[in-house]
C-alpha cells in the first residue's frame, strides 16, 4: 500500500512509537524499583546499588545495541531484531519477578536478579538501535521533517517513562503505616513491566506489516541493511568485519585498555569491559578503509558528539539512582490526596484524550489503535462511574521516591511540541542551529538543573520542598530535548547506510560509558561520610550536586567550540 503524501507524519511513526512506548514502560518502571530494591529489599549499601548493580545493568543495556546492530546490519534486518529483543525483555522482567520473590533468601534472590539483567540487557541490545533506525527509513532522503519525527518519537515513547514507574512504583514501592518501605510488594512492580513488553512486541508484530513501510509502500526492515545500500561503490566495499587484520588489532588494543581499567584503573570488570569496548570499537570505525575521506568525516562527528553525550547522560541518569534516594530521604514527600477513585480515573481518561489530541493532530494514527483507545476511554469512563457508584476513596499520604521517575517524561510532554515546532519555524527562516550547537544547549540546561538544586540544599539540614526536584528536572528535559532525539537524527543523516545500525548502535555505545561512568559519580553521594572525585572533597549534597555543574559547564564549552569545525564536516547537513 501507498502512503498518502499528506502534511501529517506517517502512521508507521505512530507504529513505531506506541511499540517503543510500552518498552520504555517496562524500562522505566523496573529503573524506577532497582535502586530501592537493592537497598531495601536485598539491604545492600548504596554504593553497591548505585554503581555495581544500577551503573553495570544501565551500562550494559547501552553496550549490547552494538551486537544488535550488527545483526540487523549484517544478518537479520530490523524487524528479527526487535522482536527477539522484546521476547528477551519480557523474560528478563519476569526473572526480576521471580528474584522479589525469593528476596528473603539474598543469595538466590541477588543471583536470580542478576540473570534478569543480563537477559534484559540482551533484549534492549536487539530492540533499541533498530527501532530507532527504523523511524528515519519512513522519509525520503533530505525531509525537512526528520528531526520534527524524532522529537515527536521521543515524546511518545516518554509517555510510557512517564506511566511505567507511576504503575510500576504504585505497585512496588509501596510503604507501611509506619513510613517503612514493604519489601514484598516490589515484585508486582517488575510484573508489570513484563506484561508492558508483552505488550509492545505484540503491537509491533500485529501492524508491522500494514504500516512500517517506506513513502513508496514497500516494507522496510526487513531485509539486513547491507543488503539495502545502494548498489555499486556502497554494496562492493568491504566492512568493518571483513578485515580479520583490523579487527585482530582493535580487540588487542581493546583487551590491553581492559587490563589497564582493571589493574591500574582498579575499576570492576563490568566497567573495565564497557570502557575498552568503546575505545576498541571506535577505532574500528573510524579507521576502516572502506570509508571515504567525506564518509571519515562525518563518521568523526558522529564520534565527537557521542564523546560529549557521554557526560550529559552520566549527570542526567542520576535520576535513576542518586536523585531517586535523594527524593527518598531528603525531600518532603507529604502530599496528601483524599478523592473518589472514579474522579482519579476520569483524571487519567482525561490525560490520554489531551495525549491523543496532540498526537493526531500531528500525524495519522492507524484505524486499529483508534478502536482500541476508544474502548479503553469508554471502559476507563465505566469504571470511574462503577467506583463514584460504590463510593470507593482514594487516598495517597505521600509521594512514593519510585514516583519522581516520572516527572522527567511529564515536563517534556509538554515541551517537547514546543521545541519541535520551534526548530521547524527556525528551519524554515534558515536560522536553525546546528546538531553540536544544540548539543552544547542541552548541556547548558544540565548544569542549569544541578545548580538549581545545590542552590536548594545549600546549608538545610531536614528534607527539602519537591518544588527544587521539579525545576531541576524541569531543566534537565530541555536540555535532552535539544540534545538527545537531535543526535538520534545526526546519526541517521551522517551515517554511511551500511553503517547506519552499527553507528546508532555506537550513539548508545556513548550511553552506555555514560551510564557506567553516571554510576561510580552516583556512588559519590555522600550519605556513609565524606567521598572523593579527583581531588575534590564531597562533604554533603551541595558538593555533590556541584560536581555535576562542573563538568556539565565544561562540557558545553568544549563542544560549541569544536561544533564550528564539525558543521565543516557536516557539509549541508544541519
């Protein structure tokens, strides 16, 4: 079938994004639990949970894009991939149930938990790259409306990292009447989220066909993107993998930079791992001979932008576990809400209407999914109306910590059609800035964020209003606003097309340093005693959050210098 050529998105975008929304659910609702698992349930010291446990699972779930990507690139094509990935996921959550269940005996518990992540790593290897690829295939070659799609993407699938930890939370971060968390209630929380998997794959397998499919009708993913390059100079050079000599020499470089980590660097093996990876595969890429000078360059941008994300996303991922025991036991959480459940529901009902109005208003939606949200309206209305009948309450004495997960997704929902609509009018006036340019912006916000909050804390000993967690991340979602689904499209727009899994596999390569290096920061928080970072003496939480204003401001300044020598690089490219 033809797609219509009309002034909205396509419905494969919507596809694409729905599929990706209930993986981010299932992510971010099983984030949002394994920091207080691990400290509340397994009772394990928090640098533990924030670096060994957090930092290696998020590390590694950022590395494995790299196996997944080249199985979509070389072998399987971009559909396989995602829907072993999420089969993967929905196992992994399963195993993270299965390991609440038994938290009582920590040593099973702790082994069972630690296959669950792995598992869940594997499947987010498989499923991350090639969906994101897969958004970019839906347009033309040079549409004005690519880096709107990305950001419009990125909005939806943060709808479900907004709803996975509030129902995932709800149901495993709960506490008694004395304020004590209840360890046993954790396990629904992961339960969830393997069913929001199930969910998405399942989605993704009923309309892939119908819908994910090029501007001429035919299916994309379908087939490895070798296979799709252009015929002739493309098709006939070789890859990265078919020299055995460049590839011998870049896993010995790597091995050596992992024996240089672990023995003199002195970090854990998972860390040691992920770091030489990154250098080993870096260098595999860009000294690959097939590449032409132009392709080199823009390979180096790709580079080079990845290389500065790395510091955004370690500060920014501190919302996962630093900022999550932070709003645990240093912010005032007391916010009670005493309403009718009926009125709750129609609360929600309400959210999803104004969601969707947004979302169709900016592209086609598919008749299927329209009928399923019409019924989940009327059946959410006749539920609120069953509960007003009974006169079942609703009650919440306080804020659950697992709950301010959320608070990320729901600022940019409500910026994000701001700042896409704003790069489109810039676009149109020819004043838009450059992808580094908005890179640089996006770390300024950061640091904005940090500063905020150490303003907050400074010299306050007892727990501290929500409102300075809100306007930090606040700031933090324009800053990834400009920065992430902005780099999502670079990628997609600079890659060689017999590159392109693999480069955004590399993009989330950047994640996954950042989130292992996010880890050890996180691990810094001063909550046994005064910690140590270079030098630099962190005695309380103004110090810690500091640091992060430091490095986040360096960054920036880096990055607008070198952005006017990588706008060379990038020729006509923005």
């Amino acid at each position: 079938m033809n797609q219509p050529v009309t002034g909205k998105h396509p419905k494969g975008l919507f596809v694409l994004s729905f599929t990706e929304m209930w993986e981010r659910f299932s992510y971010y609702g099983m984030r949002a639990l394994l920091v207080l698992y691990v400290t509340n349930a397994l009772m394990m010291k928090d640098d533990h949970a924030q670096d060994n446990v957090y930092g290696s699972y998020t590390g590694l779930a950022f590395l494995t894009p790299l196996l997944g990507g080249y199985f979509a690139d070389r072998l399987w094509g971009n559909r396989r991939s995602i829907i072993t990935g999420g089969i993967l996921m929905a196992i992994g959550q399963f195993l993270m149930f299965t390991s609440a269940s038994f938290y009582t005996d920590v040593s099973l518990a702790n082994t069972i938990m630690w296959v669950g992540l792995i598992v869940l790593a594997l499947g987010t290897g498989f499923f991350k790259p090639n969906i994101s690829t897969m958004v970019g295939q839906l347009y033309p070659k040079g549409d004005k409306r690519l880096d709107s799609a990305y950001t419009i993407f990125y909005m939806c699938f943060n709808l479900g990292a907004f709803i996975g930890p509030l129902i995932c939370g709800g149901l495993g971060n709960r506490y008694d009447d004395s304020g004590k968390v209840i360890p046993e209630a954790f396990k629904w929380g992961f339960m969830a989220a393997a069913v929001a998997m199930i969910l998405g794959t399942l989605t993704f397998i009923w309309l892939k066909n119908k819908y994910v499919v090029d501007p001429q009708g035919n299916g994309i993913g379908i087939l490895p993107n070798k296979l799709n390059s252009k015929a002739g100079e493309e098709a006939q050079r070789e890859s990265t993998g078919s020299s055995l000599k460049h590839v011998a020499l870049w896993g010995l470089i790597a091995l050596g930079m992992f024996l240089v980590f672990r023995n003199l660097g002195k970090l854990d093996y998972i860390g040691s791992f992920i770091f030489s990876i990154a250098i080993g595969v870096s260098g595999l890429i860009i000294f690959d001979s097939s590449l032409t000078p132009t392709e080199r360059g823009r390979v180096l941008v790709i580079f080079i932008a990845a290389f500065f994300i790395v510091f955004f996303w370690a500060a920014f991922e501190q919302a996962g576990s630093s900022l999550t025991l932070f709003a645990e036991r240093n912010t005032r959480r007391n916010y009670p809400v005493n309403t009718q459940m009926g009125t709750a529901i129609l609360f929600i009902v309400a959210l999803g209407f104004l969601m969707y109005f947004i979302l169709q208003r900016m592209m086609e939606i598919p008749g299927e999914l329209k009928k399923i949200f019409a019924a989940m309206a009327i059946g959410g209305i006749a539920f609120a109306i069953i509960y007003y009948i009974k006169g079942t309450p609703y009650v919440l004495n306080e804020i659950p910590s697992s709950w301010f997960n959320s608070v990320n997704s729901m600022w940019l929902f409500l910026t994000a059609p701001v700042l896409s609509a704003l790069w489109q009018w810039l676009g149109k006036h020819n004043i838009e800035p450059s992808s580094p340019k908005k890179q640089s912006l996006g770390l300024v916000f950061l640091a904005l964020g940090y500063l905020l909050i150490a303003y907050g804390v400074k010299d306050v000993m007892e727990p501290v209003s929500m409102l300075w967690l809100l306007g930090l991340y606040f700031l933090h979602t324009v800053g990834e606003l400009c920065l992430s689904p902005i780099g999502l499209s670079l990628v997609n727009k600079l890659a060689p097309a017999r590159f392109t899994s693999v480069l955004m596999g590399v993009w989330f390569l950047s994640n996954a340093v950042a989130n292992k290096f996010g880890g050890k920061l996180g691990a810094l928080l001063p909550s046994q005693g005064p910690t140590h970072f270079l030098g630099y003496q962190i005695n309380n939480l103004y110090d810690f959050f500091m640091l992060f204003v430091v490095i986040s401001g360096i960054a920036a300044a880096l990055l607008f210098l070198l952005s006017f020598w990588m706008e060379k690089r990038m020729g006509d490219v923005k």
